[in-house]
C-alpha cells in the first residue's frame, strides 16, 4: 500500500475572504514528501460537521500521518500546537453560525490530549531552514483546537495515527486589506495593532513540506 500522509486546512471564516490554510492544503494536494503522496483536504469551519468529516476522511485516506492547518491571526511564526483540550468554548460563532460555550468536544473523552508527532524535531527543522517557528501549549478553543482533538481521540481508538496541528500567520494581502480598513475607518494607531504580523505563502507552504517530511520520516 502506498504512504499518504493527510494535511487539512479549514475554509475561510469570520468573514474573511481567504483562509492561508486552505491556500496550503491546495499547493500540497498531491505532492510528494518523503515517499508519501499528500492529501489535501478542506475542513468546514462548523462543529456539527467537523467530528463525521474526521473519521471519513480517517477511513477514506487511511493516512500515515495526520498534519491540520488553521488560522491564529496575529501570530508572526509557525505555531506548533503541542495539546488540544476537550473543550469547544468560541469567541465567534462558526460557519453555521453555532456560537458553543462550556462545551464538550467529545463527551467521553479526556480533559486533554497531546500532540503525537516530533514537534521539537519539527522545530529544530523548521529553524534551520530560516523559518520562525514555536512550540505553543494553547491551540485556543474553536474549531482548531477541536480538530486536533478529535483526530487524536479517533487515533487513539484506532490505529495510532501519529497528529498533530499548526497555526499559521495572516498572508500579506490580509494585513495589507486590514489596514486599508483601518485607514478608511481612522481606528487606532496603526503601530500599536498586535495582528498584523504576515508570512508569505510560499513560505508557509515549505514550511509545511518540512512539517510533513519530519513527521514522515520519524
């Protein structure tokens, strides 16, 4: 059976037009890393969808190694999430416009799980290649942090999927039309906004190939 390794990215959302996530998971469908193909695969931003689409895409893919993308507006770094919590608790309402508070991402699941893939490794990678990169102990409690639970819960029951989740900064275009609107608006001082920080995509997207190779190849 030929390797694959599964990279998600959630559609846009929050009434932003583009999500870099999606952007990703789109150059990477189909390349090759390490000997596996890749399988991109777009996640709905809603809850009620999210936990079905995990398991099909689990059965459907059969993947070696799982890696999810997400949004974290503001960071400046690749943001490697070291645990998830079994809690769904959201500032904005998701796509279908559910807004959870105090809520349970899986009912019988543990308080938290943690990441199962090299992530210290996958730093130490992403480093020397000149990309900024972290470790991160909180992947917040919206719908990132309810996939990396969810693809850890169902791995755990199963196979022993090696997952894990990254966060990625703004694309440049997001901070540029961002700021348009500030000016328009004249909002704040534009120097004191702790969002704006961006990457480029082509950037994001080696860094990815780095996450999916480190991770393949471990």
């Amino acid at each position: 059976m030929s390797r694959v390794a599964l990279l998600t990215g959630f559609e846009p959302y929050g009434g932003r037009g583009v999500n870099p996530a999606t952007e990703v998971v789109t150059r990477l469908d189909g390349v090759e890393v390490e000997g596996a193909r890749v399988a991109g695969r777009v996640l709905p931003v809603s809850f009620g969808a999210l936990r079905s689409r995990i398991h099909e895409l689990l059965r459907e893919v059969e993947p070696e190694v799982v890696v999810s993308l997400g949004l974290w507006p503001g960071e400046g770094t690749i943001r490697l999430e070291r645990v998830a919590l079994n809690l769904a608790d959201f500032e904005i309402p998701d796509n279908d416009g559910a807004l959870l508070r105090d809520d349970l991402v899986a009912a019988a699941g543990p308080t938290a799980l943690a990441a199962t893939l090299p992530l210290r490794a996958i730093e130490r990678a992403l480093l020397r290649a000149g990309i900024p990169a972290r470790l991160s102990s909180t992947a917040g409690t919206f719908l990132c942090n309810a996939t990396l639970y969810t693809f850890l819960h169902a791995a755990a029951a199963g196979r022993g999927v090696p997952c894990g989740f990254v966060h990625l900064p703004y694309l440049p275009e997001q901070v540029a039309a961002l700021l348009e609107e500030l000016r328009k608006q004249q909002l704040l001082e534009l120097h004191q906004r702790a969002d704006l920080a961006s990457m480029s995509l082509a950037t994001m997207v080696e860094a990815v190939r780095i996450v999916l190779g480190v991770s393949l190849a471990a």
